[in-house]
C-alpha cells in the first residue's frame, strides 16, 4: 500500500512512492518534455512511476498531483499555465485515477509547496505565512494556521503583481509582473540584455566569481523580489515570508538584498512583523507537498466559518 | 442606554448614537482639528459627544471607535497614522472609555467600513471581500464570510503597496505608494502639477466640465486605483472588491477606468473571477462600522484555527 505523488514543473518534474505514514520510499525526477505537449509528458511521467513501483512492488492507494496554476482543484483539471502551453482544461487528475486504479487529487504546486514548508519546513509554528517560490515562474501561497488561503479557488499569484507599470511581457498575458522580472527565465534575460549568455544558474555562479554583470543583475533582482514582497507584507502582514524556489539556491545572494528593499518599502510596522526566510525543503518542497495531497485526500482550507472546506472531488479509476 | 460611535478620519471625525439594535439616532460630522494635536481632537470629540447626549438623555454603554492606523486594537492605542502626526502610543480606547464611563473598543476605521460594507452594504452574501479606502489617505480591508482578516494585526495596507517604485513620496515615510500617487491628497498635487489648483473634488467636477487635464489627471488615478487593485486581486483571488471613501464620489470618472486596468493587469483567471463595484454606505460606512464594534465589543477575525480571536480588551472606565 503506497502513495504516489507527481510534482510537475515547467523544467522538471518528480515523482515519488511514500509509504502509509508520507515517508519517501523511492523518487525519481525527469526533465518535463514539455515541447512535447501533455500527452507525452503524462506518458513519460506515468512511466516513471510504474518504474518505483517494478522495484518496491506496492500497490498505488492515492495519488497527490501538484501542477502550475490556475488549475481548478475541484474538478481536477488544469485552467491554464502559463509555461505549459496546451495544457488548457487537462483533465490531469482523471488520467492518473484511471492509470492507478486509485483517487487521484490535484492542487496548485506552489500551493502544496508553500504548505511542505509550513507544516514541515521554515514556517512549523508560525501562523501567517506567505511562501513565494521563484522558479522558472513565479508563483506563491498564503498559509494561515496550516491551512491555505484560497479566495475564489487561485488566491497567491504573487507572481503576477505589477512591480513596474511599463515592464517588460510576461508569460501571463500581462506585462511588468514580478515574473517578467525577477523569475529564472526573467534572470537569464535580464543579464544576456546586458551581455551575459547563461542561465539563472550561471548568472548566479558568476555573480559569485565577481562579474559586475552578473553581480548587477542578482542585486536588481533582489530587489525586485524585495519589491514584491514588499507589498505581500503590505497587504497580508504576515509573521513569515518563505523564500523557495529553484533561484533562492542563490539566497546568498538575493535575501540580504531582500530584506533591505522590504525595511526600505514596505510599512515600518508590518516590515517589522515580518521574517523573511529561505524555504529549508529546497527541492523537495513540491513533492512533499504532492504526498500531504496524496494522504490527505483533499487540502483543508482556511475559511471564514472554519466549517467548510474548498473541496477537491476523487476521481475513482 | 445608548451605543456612542466615533470615526476619526484626518479631515472630518462623525460622532453617532445610536440605539441597542445599532439604529443611529443623532449623529454630528466635525473637522478634524488635527493641527491643534490629539488632546484638542479628543475633547472636541468628546465635546460633540456630550452634545447629541444632552439633546437624548441616554446613558452610553458601549463605545465603538475607528481611526488610521496602524494601531493595536488589543491595548486600544493608537502606534502611527500618517495623516495625524503627534498621535504615536495615544490610548484613544482608554480615554473614551474614562469619559462615559463605558467599555471602549478600537479598530482600524478602515477595517470598519470594511466590516460594515460588507455585512450591511454592497457585500452581503459575499465570502471574499477586498475593501479600499480612497480618501485622504488609501486604506483597506479584507473581509472573508464576514470576517477580518488581520494577519499580525494590521493586514490590508492596499495603499501602502508599491505601484511606481521611483514614484513620489509618501505620508508613511516611503515612497512610490498606491496612496502617493491616487489618495485624495494626491489628486491634487499631481493636478496642481499641471497646472490646475484645486482639491480632488474641485479636479472632479473639472473634469466632468471638460477641463483636459482635470480629465487627464482623473484617468492616470482610474489607472492607478486599477493597478492596485488588480495586485490585490491577484493576491487575494476576491469574489468582490468594493470601492469606498470620499474620492468614489467620483465613480462615474473613475469606476470604468479601475475595471479596465483590472481586465488589462490581473491574471484574467482571476480577473474574470471579481466584481468590482463602488460601495453603497458612502460617508456612512465608517461610524457603521463604528456602531458594529460598539455593538460586538471586539470585532471578530477570521483565524485559521476558528477557535481564537483577536481580541480587544474592554477598557472600563
């Protein structure tokens, strides 16, 4: 008796078997195949898995599936994501409930990520928390008392507020978003528009090693992260921010800059509510959030009343 | 036996009494002396107080009170407000409730009007609420199934959020704001700018005369407001954003313009989820809420747990 969870990035994505109590048995990470278009990627992911299970032999009871947004987890399907085109209206939980014969859930990966670190990483304690993570997009999720704060189903777009009014495109749609900015694929851009050819990555490798492009280009992220947060503080006065992601394995870098645009920004009374700290799962935040899914059947949600919850239907294979 | 409801704004303060089922029965609308300091203010309020009393020979027993803030509704003080320098550490809920004799309660007035538009104005039946202020200053609320939400306390600094990051400075010490650039204070700076003298009202009414840059300074607010709102649509995901305060007098100049930016900026998931409309309390919306707390004694908040609350401690005089 095993649970799968799928966590599916834009880049990456892992797949991992848990036993009962969520602990990791087995796990594999693939490169999205994503120019492909979603057939291919559910195949290969699916593939994946039956390969953890040929070696652990166990039977798949539930399976947690986190994804970008906006995805409506009631019905488990995908909206749209922005960096994963012809995803539109996925039925991606049915495919995985029939594949396992098991219910299968999905929600927002951030979502499930910025719920890994709440109850199992930076944030065990703390009761307003908002988690940003800075991947190849942008994305966020607002955590209250262990449980997410949806609104209308999609609440913590952090990525997609307006940082500068005339800013550059964004995958979104939209224009001088947070993403279009300061996500992964905003880096790279940024410093090739200054010279320097390379990924996220090697900006922040060479930013390191001393090169003032590079250097440059990590510090304006910084505050253009610090910006964003900012006006998450602003708006939502939470006790924690969690900096996760892909980019803040360069936190090195980025959370001193971080934290002095929100003590320069944001109001000095909420700025001094507020932590501002690295994510401590890293890599395994999504997936750890995708076996939570898997075990709780349907994540619980902060709510006025406290009586309902946004629910999420099983599909039964 | 009579409730006393006072909402402080920087320009104008409303007292209101009120019976036990929160029907206001005599009401009065003072200036805010504020450049004599806060013990003029208080004994002017108390003063006005005292008058709509004498004329209704009531007894008051609970006092409801809503100012800027931040503030600490828990120890009823006042910690900064902007817009009304002197007030820092002010125990305004302790002076209220020597003065009648009455457990006094304080809450953030925008916070209040939140409240009342939403339980008694253009939000009734609606479980995802975001409320702006725009007047002096820019203020907000979040309310969800009739609830606050507070965060640390203070959430719901809309106007606090950066919109232009080198943009003109602001009352709260920082620069850039949604309230440096839309408030009605800044209405009339960016007209005087170009030329036209004049409050945000006189820019109004310029502007439905055919003034062009009364017209013009009145559409680059609409765009602003927009650009704010549609940041917190995509934090927050609402059902509803209700748009009060004094410069939403102005709403036939203002409302298209907000709810184009909105369809233009947010997440068109998110965008396609909210109704924006303007509230329906007007002037009436802060000693509403007044009324409400007087009323409740502590306003509830929407936790996650649904077992704590915010509290206010009664100060009994």
């Amino acid at each position: 008796m095993s649970l799968l969870g799928i966590d599916i990035g834009g880049t990456k994505t892992v797949v991992a078997i848990a036993d009962d109590s969520g602990k990791i048995i087995a796990q594999s990470r693939l490169n999205t195949p994503r120019e492909q278009g979603p057939v291919a990627v559910l195949a290969e992911i699916e593939r994946s898995a039956r390969g953890l299970l040929t070696h652990h032999e166990s039977r798949i009871t539930s399976v947690g599936i986190g994804c970008g947004g906006p995805l409506d987890p009631e019905r488990g399907i995908i909206l749209t994501v922005p960096n994963l085109p012809g995803w539109e209206n996925l039925p991606l939980a049915d495919y995985f409930s029939k594949a396992f014969g098991a219910p299968a859930y999905l929600d927002n990966d951030v979502n499930l990520a910025a719920l890994a670190e709440a109850r199992k990483g930076a944030g065990v304690g703390i009761d307003h928390i908002a988690y940003f993570n800075i991947g190849t997009g942008i994305g966020g999720g607002i955590v209250i008392g262990g449980k997410l704060y949806r609104g209308c189903g999609n609440a913590g777009e952090f990525g997609h507020q307006i940082i500068v009014p005339d800013g550059p495109p964004c995958l979104c749609g939209k224009w001088g978003c947070l993403e279009s900015l300061a996500s992964g694929t905003s880096i790279a851009r940024r410093a090739s528009e200054s010279g320097f050819v390379g990924s996220a990555e090697e900006v922040a490798r060479a930013a390191r090693e001393g090169d003032s492009v590079a250097r440059r280009t990590m510090d304006e992220t910084a505050e253009y992260l610090g910006l964003g947060v900012a006006n998450v503080v602003n708006i939502l006065n939470p006790r924690m921010v969690i900096m996760g992601g892909g980019v803040m394995k360069a936190a090195d870098l980025l959370l001193d800059g971080i934290r002095r645009t929100v003590s320069d920004r944001a109001m000095t009374q909420l700025a001094n509510d507020v932590e501002i700290v690295p994510g401590v799962l890293g890599d395994q935040a999504g997936i750890t959030g995708a076996i939570l899914l898997a075990i709780e059947g349907s994540m619980s949600s902060c709510d006025s009343t406290g009586e309902s919850e946004v629910g999420i239907i099983r599909r039964e294979g």
